[in-house]
C-alpha cells in the first residue's frame, strides 16, 4: 500500500512539470505589458540567441518526498523539437516513465503499467517537452493581472493561456525579472491537480540560467527537486526517444495515435 501511494504520488509529481502570495497594488504606476515581462525573463536567464544553440539536453536530480523520508533519483532527456524520456527511480518501486516522442505522450509504471495521454494531459506534456520553444509558440494568450508578492518580493503575475488545457499563472521578480512561482491545474488519471511550483537557486547551466531549486505542492504533499547536473547539447541517440514496445502495442490496440 505503501508503494502504491509513493508510486501514484511520483507520477503526479512528475506529471507537474518541471510555482503563497500576498496583496500588493501599483494602482499609481502603468505595469509593463505582459509580452514584455515574458520577454525580459528570457533576456536575463541567457537571451534568445543562447536558447536557439540548444539542441539536446540531459538534467539529473534528486527528489524528495518532504516529511515522508522517500527519496527517488530522477533523468530528463530532451531533444528539439519536442521528444522527452523522463525515469525515476524509487527504491520498492522501480521504474516510473514518462516520454514525448511526435506527437504521442506516453507513461508507464510498475504498479500501473503503461499508458497513452490524449487530451488536455497530452497537450501539456508536449509543451513541457518543447525544448527552446519561445512562448508564444506555446501559449496564444499572455495578459497582465498586477503585481503580488511571493513571499516579500513583489512579482508581475502573468496568465498565460494555451491553445487546449487550462491556464497557468506566473510570478516574475520585478527587480530581477526571474520565475519564481507558477500555479497551475495539472489533469491526470487522478483527476484535476492543483499544483504551485516555488522556483530558486537559479546557476548558469551552458549559458543559460536555470532554477536548480523546485518545490512543488499538490495532492496535499511536497516534493523538493534539487538539480544535480544539467549537461547542454551532450549526444542523445535517436533511439532514446523510442517507444516501448507496450505502448506501441496500446496505440496499435486502440488505433488513437496518441490523439
């Protein structure tokens, strides 16, 4: 039973991608426009030149079941556009997959089996897979709603609307500019998941610099990521991205395609 819930737990903290506020107005002063907030985040975290030269990427971390005393290492690879394979690994557990290969979003577990995503989940995973995708690429629509804090640091609170799935809020520093919070509705076998996503230690990884500090709340538990190493552009073979042989099977048997 134990494994069970740690399993199920994993699954939607990974499913929350790799985020509480007080009031603060600036009812007296024009606020930047949303684009250019958006803008500025990429700016500062390396620039859109930096992005473009990254083609593959490789991130190790460890994650942590905050209180729980669980613990499970984790890999992400990701190649443009947007092909994804994600596994943690938990000690009674095993193997918990997650991938984006075309247009198909798949997971898997020990305790589950495999799965095809449709929907609104698939949507989500294949823009959490885009690697270098600009926002606007993703989402069709960005607007301003104010300034709030996060914790003491006044933030520009931005929503952001993709073209399926729910919106996203995002908190960007107003001094540094930087993402310090996103609250999102996370759709998966368990339903809808409210998820906030607390972003810190930011450190240049190749050029670019990434929060190596996330903590994510839902399903009533935390779960701390901290990033170990991020390697920019290391050989991923083609084959990584492969589908598993039982969910080519699932999608051969339902003949969705992933759609």
């Amino acid at each position: 039973m134990i494994a069970k819930k740690a399993s199920r737990f994993l699954i939607a903290a990974l499913t929350i991608e790799w985020a509480l506020a007080g009031g603060s107005s600036r009812a007296q002063e024009k606020l930047p426009a949303a684009e250019t907030v958006l803008d500025q985040y990429v700016e500062v975290t390396g620039g859109r030149e930096a992005y473009k030269k990254i083609h593959t990427q490789i991130t190790i971390a460890t994650m942590e079941f905050v209180g729980k005393g669980i613990k499970a290492t984790l890999t992400s690879y990701k190649a443009i556009p947007h092909n994804s394979y994600n596994v943690a690994e938990m000690q009674g557990i095993g193997k918990i997959e997650q991938g984006t290969s075309g247009d198909i979003a798949w997971e898997r577990s020990p305790l589950q089996g495999p799965r095809v995503k449709s929907g609104e989940e698939r949507a989500s995973a294949l823009r959490d897979a885009a690697l270098n995708a600009e926002w606007r690429e993703l989402f069709k629509k960005a607007e301003m709603e104010g300034v709030e804090n996060v914790g003491s640091r006044p933030c520009y609170k931005i929503l952001l609307t993709p073209a399926e799935g729910s919106p996203e809020t995002r908190y960007y520093d107003t001094k540094t500019h930087l993402l310090v919070k996103v609250n999102k509705v996370v759709k998966s076998q368990m339903g809808e998941i409210p998820a906030e996503v607390t972003l810190s230690d930011y450190r240049d990884a190749g050029g670019i610099l990434v929060p190596h500090r996330v903590l994510q709340k839902g399903l009533g538990q935390e779960f701390l990521i901290t990033i170990e190493k991020i390697e920019q552009n290391p050989e991923i073979p083609a084959s990584r991205f492969d589908l598993p042989a039982d969910v080519k099977a699932l999608l051969e048997k339902s003949g969705a395609g992933g759609n």
